[in-house]
C-alpha cells in the first residue's frame, strides 16, 4: 500500500523580487519532475490574508481548526523540547536578544547563532535565577535552550497563560513589561514573576563570561531574554484517531516536533537535522523514505527556508530548496511508486522577513493523481494547477481519501 512522503518548507512561500521567488530560481530537477506529473494550486495555511504563526498553520496542516484547538506556542515548544508539562503548567517560548542601555532591542535573535557552550551557560544562569524566583513567589521556574536562540520557559505553581509577552516582535521596541489580562491572582502573579525573571537576566548577563567572548568576537551579546506565547496543553484527538493515518514527524525544530507530538504523531530527528539554515538533507530524507514503510504519512520539515527569509536571504532560501532536492534525488523511484506533498507552512518573503497572509504553493503527487500542465513548483506557476486553491485544514481529508483510510461520509 502506498504512503506519503510530506515535504514543508517553513516559511518557505515568497513574493517575486524582479519577477521572481527563490521557488522559482531554485534548480529542483526533482520536485519538478514531480510537479510535471501532478496537481499543483495555492494553499491558505488558515484562511486568506491571515498572517499564520508556524504554531497555528501546523495545527491546521495536521488537520485541527486552530482557533479551537490552539491555547498558546509555548506548550508545544516545550512538549518539542522534552517537558513534560503538568496539569496547570504555564509555558512560554523565549528568544535569547541583544539590547541597549534603555532596554531597546537591537537584535530579537542575538546574531541568531548561539554556539552549545553559551546555550549551556545561559541554561546555567537561568537555573541559577529559576531558583531564587522560584523561592520568592512559590512556582517552580524551569528553562531549557532549543535551536539556535530560542528556548522554553515553563512555570509550574498557581500561575495563569493570561498574560501579556514581553517581546515587542520587532526592532527598535523596548522590552515591554509582562501585564495580566484577566483579574485572576494567578495572571498577576505569573506577570510578576514573568517580568522578575526578565530583570534579572537582563541584569545577571552583563557579568557573562560567553558575552566578554562574544564581543571581542565582534558578535552580538546575549543580554536579554524576551518571552511570548504563553500556553497551556491542550487535549487533542489524536491523529490516528481523527483520520485513521499512522503518522510520524522528522524535524529539528522544538515548535514542530512538539505541534506533532500534541497530535499523536511519532517524532523523529537525524543527523544533520537541527531546525537550521545550514542542515544537511541526507540523513533526514533517508530516514524519512525508510519510515514509509511504517507509516501512512511521513511528514518532514525544513526549516532553513524561514530562517534565511527572516534574515532577508534570498540567495540562501535558493541554496536551502535545493540541498534538499538533491537529497530527494537517489529516492525518486521510490517516491513515484507513493504519494509526495510539497508545500509550506506560511510565506515569509525575504524582502519583508516577516510571516505574510499570501498563499503558498502546494503539490500534490501520486500514481493515481490527476497531472495537470505545470511543470514547475513556485508561486509564479501553481495557481494554474487543478488543486484551485486550498485551506490547511484540507490537507489531511484529501490525503486520508488517497490513502482510503478515512470513513464515508453517510451511506
């Protein structure tokens, strides 16, 4: 029986800059070669013109109306990091930044690079931190770093998801003070606690030793920790369940890997896999051709393509698509005899470097699948092809009818 090989490009949907997207420039003999022989259209990860987080659009993909089921990113960057979260744990997603003397922020991402020997001495700090907060306030504060800058916070105690992020989401802002957004005591504690954390590091982090490096490196210090997204576990139908499909995930990135596990997917990673613009394909695709043979669908992600988009990149989103579509090449007997969807999670177009509401291109591939005339998978082409254009919550329906597995719908 054939399965699904599910190929997402985070971020990876764009505008035309001199009439073209890194999609379209990118060499992909591959993914083309698969284009040519199904059905491409455009697809709304939620709805038009809503600017997804990869949180929400993934929730969609998988198939679960987000503005049921999503409660907060922060859960499910922890459960992606290996917490196990508690009934009543609150957790956050943080970045690790740099910022001046008024606490304005110069970078959201410190130079993005954080080397494992400063993501341990930060881990250090933050335990060190977690505990005296903790003592002050009676919650238990736990931090763990993830990829690059990001990481998770979890608080565990009488705290309360309703209060407001510390990250302004943009440059040039000032770390913004954590405030409830309800009357509960609990809000106004996790507030304060929330915002206790965020001066302390702010202050404790000038004495860093990995930041004296880092600026005789000429890089960005860590100096500041911004917090969003706070969330809670929600109780969510598992995919097998839902669609009768066995599903499993390979990815690098903690957000994803925990978006999956919430669902009832199984995770995996592979060497060379870390969520970042510089992954290596090889492992991963063999790892995920080898999965088919388990698994109904077998969805791998990629995230490099937004990270070079945040970064404003255009020349490394190319070189992204196509390191992985020359690993997908030894394996292209393989995919013809299956199912292959190729699309993305959201645009971030490097000239914007940020998540735009425009649909992304999707295509569908198949033994079965009707081949409509494009040749070429890119936002420029797709919108001719005979899928129209979709909604995320789509997806995992028409997959589940390709495979059989989903029940009739009356008699």
């Amino acid at each position: 029986m054939p399965s699904v090989l599910w190929i997402l490009f985070d971020g990876g949907g764009d505008r035309p800059s001199g009439g073209k997207t890194p999609f379209y420039v990118a060499f992909k003999p591959t993914i083309d070669y698969l284009t040519s022989l199904g059905s491409c259209g455009v697809l709304d990860p939620v709805s038009p013109g809503v600017r997804p987080g990869s949180d929400t659009a993934h929730l969609a993909l998988f198939g679960y109306d987000p503005y049921r089921y999503y409660t907060g990113r922060g859960a499910f960057e922890a459960l992606g990091a290996d917490v196990a979260l508690k009934p009543g744990d609150v957790a956050f997603r943080t970045n690790l930044a740099t910022v001046d003397d008024a606490d304005v922020v110069l970078d959201r991402r410190a130079g993005r690079y954080i080397a494992p020997e400063e993501a341990r001495a930060v881990e250090e700090l933050m335990s060190k931190i977690g505990e005296e907060v903790g003592r002050r306030y009676g919650v238990e504060v736990l931090y763990k770093s993830t990829v690059e800058h990001r990481g998770v916070l979890v608080l565990r105690g009488a705290v309360s998801h309703k209060v407001s992020d510390t990250d302004p989401h943009k440059v040039g802002a000032k770390i913004m003070q954590s405030v409830p957004l309800d009357n509960s005591k609990e809000a106004a504690l996790t507030a304060e606690v929330v915002n206790e954390i965020t001066r302390r590091f702010r202050e404790a982090s000038r004495e860093m030793e990995v930041n004296k490096a880092r600026r005789l490196q000429g890089r960005l210090p860590i100096n500041a920790i911004l917090l969003r997204g706070g969330g809670y576990m929600p109780h969510i139908e598992p995919i097998r369940e839902r669609y009768n499909i066995r599903a499993a995930a390979i990815a690098g990135v903690a957000l994803i890997r925990g978006v999956a596990r919430a669902v009832g997917m199984d995770v995996y990673t592979a060497p060379g896999l870390g969520g970042t613009k510089d992954d290596v394909f090889d492992n991963a695709v063999k790892l995920a051709v080898d999965l088919m043979s388990t698994y109904d669908l077998v969805f791998l992600h990629v995230k490099g393509t937004d990270s070079t988009s945040h970064d404003g990149d255009f020349g490394g989103k190319v070189s992204v698509i196509e390191r992985l579509d020359k690993a997908l090449a030894p394996y292209l007997d393989n995919l013809l005899k299956n199912y292959v969807v190729v699309t993305s999670d959201h645009a971030t177009p490097v000239s914007v470097r940020e998540h735009t509401g425009e649909p992304v291109p999707i295509l569908l591939y198949g033994p079965d699948v009707v081949a409509d005339d494009v040749g070429k998978f890119s936002e420029l082409t797709c919108w001719r092809g005979a899928l129209g254009r979709l909604r995320g919550i789509d997806v995992m329906p028409i997959l589940g009818s390709y495979l059989t597995l989903t029940e009739k719908f009356g008699e």
